[in-house]
C-alpha cells in the first residue's frame, strides 16, 4: 500500500475516532514535533500541547470530508504545530523573530484561523452556559447535549406538558443568546 494511501485511512480512521489510527498518527507525529519545540525555548508539556491543538484541527478538517491532504501528513501536522508555536511564543513574548522563514512550511493559516474562532466561540458559549444560571442552563443541556425528547424534559423538570418545556426552553435559549452576543459585541 502506498504511503498516500496509507496516511489517507489514517485521516479516515482519525475522523472516525478508530483509536489505531490515532495512536498511528501520534506514534509517527509527535517525536518530530516534541523536538522542534524543545530546540525552540518549549518544553514537554507546551510539545504536548501543541501536539493536540494541532490534531484538533486535523481532526476537524478529517471530518468534514472537504479535506485534502496535498502533501504528507507528517508535513502538514508539523507545518500546524509550527505556526501554533510561533504563534505562542510571540504571546509569552519569547519570539526570536525567525518566524519570518515561513517559506518552507504547508500553508496553515486559514486552518487556524477558522480552529482559533471556532475555540473563541466555544469559550464564550461556555462563559454565556456558566452565566446563565438553572434551570436554564440544565434545561437546555439536556436538550441540546443529552439529546433528550421535550417530553422526557417536561417529566424531569417538572412542566406540565411538553409545549410548556418547549416555551421555557425557547426563552432560555434567548436569553442565552443575548449573553453570548453580549460578550462576543464586547470582546470578552
């Protein structure tokens, strides 16, 4: 089997969560990139880190099935770590300034953009959840994430009926909204 080809199950497995292949992907990935951190100022637990920042995002574009893959996996993983680090460092205001040499990198930009909003976002509806207070934030918890029927709902959170559920998670789910938009119009 050819090395494009293998490395395209091991993207497959990756989206399906197949334990193989992401044991695969850190046993052949990560000494490559634990290296490259430590020779520049990071230590095991920043490797690790940014290791699993960097599967985050390969995981995300394996499942989305719009991905692919125009060098080798290796490459492309190293290219994300690369730029995540060099990205850390300038925040901790350790950068060397050798992040201008880019050139022998995959371009990962838009990968990380679209990953660090996608982060941000989740950040702030957790920050919106937390604020929310009960029995709002069960409520909606269990409907969203539990996957539960209005029905089961009503029984457990002592409504009437399910229409009754429905109307008081719809308000909760409103005023969700406008803490969240509240924070994103505020940047916090």
């Amino acid at each position: 089997m050819s090395n494009l080809a293998q490395e395209k199950l091991l993207l497959e497995g990756l989206a399906v969560n197949d334990r193989q292949a992401i044991e695969a992907i850190y046993r052949d990935n990560y000494p490559m990139v634990q290296a490259f951190i430590l020779n520049n100022s990071g230590n095991t637990d920043e490797a690790r880190d940014i290791f699993q920042e960097a599967m985050i995002v390969l995981f995300e574009k394996a499942v989305s099935g719009h991905f692919e893959l125009n060098c080798q996996l290796k490459t492309y993983i190293y290219s994300v770590c690369r730029r995540l680090w060099l990205k850390r460092l300038q925040q901790m205001q350790r950068f060397a300034g050798w992040a201008d040499n880019m050139d022998d990198s995959v371009p990962v930009d838009e990968d990380l953009e679209i990953h660090e909003k996608h982060h941000s976002d989740f950040i702030l509806m957790e920050n919106a959840m937390n604020k929310i207070g009960e029995p709002c934030k069960s409520l909606l918890d269990a409907y969203y994430m539990q996957k539960k029927h209005m029905q089961e709902i009503a029984q457990e959170f002592g409504y009437t009926n399910a229409d009754n559920a429905k109307t008081q998670k719809y308000k909760c789910l409103m005023r969700l909204k406008k803490i969240f938009f509240a924070q994103y119009k505020n940047g916090q």
